[in-house]
C-alpha cells in the first residue's frame, strides 16, 4: 500500500473551535488532495496540491483552507468548525491523473 | 444531467451470477475514466482503468461507450468478497491533468 498516514484517525470538537487535519505521504506524489465523504453525497474535493505551496480550490472549499509547505506533508484546517463539517475526510495522493491513494480516513465530529 | 451519475443500488446478487452496473457523465470532452472499490468504513481503491477499446482484469471487464457517455462494470462469477460499493471516476475535463469526479457508488451485496 502507498505510503499515506492521516492524523488524527478520530476527533470530536465544539463548534466555533479550530481543527487541523495532517496528511503525511511518504511517496514523493506531486498531488495530493482533501476529499469529505457524506451519505448520500459521496466524495467531494476540498482542496488540491500540485506542489509545494502550489494548492487550489476543489467543489467544496468554503471554511476550509490548506497548507503544502513540504512535498509530504498537506494540512487541512478548519478555522471555525461547524457542525455541517461533521464527516469523513480522506487525503490522496497521486503522482499520474485518476490513480489516486486513499488514507485511512479522519472521523470529524463537531457538537 | 449531473456530471457523474450512477445508480446507487443496492445490487443483491447471488453468488457465482454475472452483475453489470453503468455510470453516465455529461461531459463529452472527459479522457480519462476509473472504476474504484469501496468497503463498508474503508477508503477507496482503485479496481482498474477504463480504456476505449474496453478492457479485462480476471472477473472484471470494463467498458467505455463515447457514444452515448457512459462506462460500464461487468464482474462475473461473482464472489462474497465483492460485496463492496463501486465508484465511478471521470476527470473533469478535456486535459489529462483535470480534476476528477467521483460519482456517489452503487452498492453491491453478493448473497451466499
């Protein structure tokens, strides 16, 4: 399996609290990418990167921003975490278009 | 027209039958098509790529038809293991380097 590590695996927060989400690969992709997972809306992009401090926006963007400062690292940050951002977030990586490699996922819940 | 749509399922079939899902997409200049597999609380994998002359892995036969937009899954002899949800893939464009979308999946249950 490609080399993905996501952190943390399960967090619970109050709304208006800041949250960041870590993505580590170990691959040396040049993509990586935030998706959100939630019933009956499948996998929705966040955010992309395309290189380091190279990222932009996917279909789903609004209240979260991202980070690429290294080649390995790609966080996802929740300035003020809302309850309608309760789900399941899932970092890839892909160095050729479409084949992309799933994280285990992160359990977001935000009361 | 949504942009990747697939029928969500669920698909119950017995084991050892031959089972076929389609996927449709809107835009007529998209490249690039993948088939990926979903378990129940897991992440996706990839299952396979689609090319236009069709293409074969084991059980599983992919197809695309320009045509009419859409790409197809056909899984035979199916087994208990294939129980999973089957997401259709499309990039979003023209260019190869387009983002892709994932449609919601179609559910798949392989009773024994």
């Amino acid at each position: 399996d490609a080399g993905i590590t996501q952190s943390p695996r399960h967090k619970v927060t109050e709304t208006g609290t800041p949250v960041t989400l870590r993505c580590h690969q170990t691959e040396n992709h040049r993509y990586m990418y935030w998706y959100r997972q939630d019933p009956g809306h499948g996998l929705r992009l966040i955010h992309y990167s395309y290189g380091v401090k190279d990222t932009d926006k996917g279909e789903v963007s609004d209240g979260y921003s991202v980070s690429r400062s290294k080649t390995e690292d790609f966080l996802l940050t929740l300035e003020s975490a809302t309850s309608s951002q309760t789900s399941v977030y899932f970092c890839a990586i892909s160095e050729v278009l479409g084949n992309q490699h799933f994280g285990d996922g992160t359990r977001l819940s935000i009361l | 027209r949504k942009e990747v749509e697939q029928d969500p399922g669920p698909f119950n079939v017995p084991e050892g039958a031959t089972v076929a899902f389609n996927c449709t997409y809107s835009n007529s200049a998209s490249q690039s098509f993948f088939w990926y597999r979903q378990d129940c609380r897991k992440e996706p994998k990839l299952l396979m790529s689609v090319y236009s002359s069709g293409n074969e892995d084991g059980r599983f036969t992919a197809q695309l038809n320009r045509a009419s937009q859409y790409i197809s899954l056909l899984i035979r002899d199916s087994k208990l293991s294939d129980s999973a949800t089957y997401l259709c893939v499309v990039n979003k464009g023209r260019y190869r380097d387009d983002k892709i979308i994932f449609g919601k999946g179609t559910r798949l249950h392989i009773l024994p």
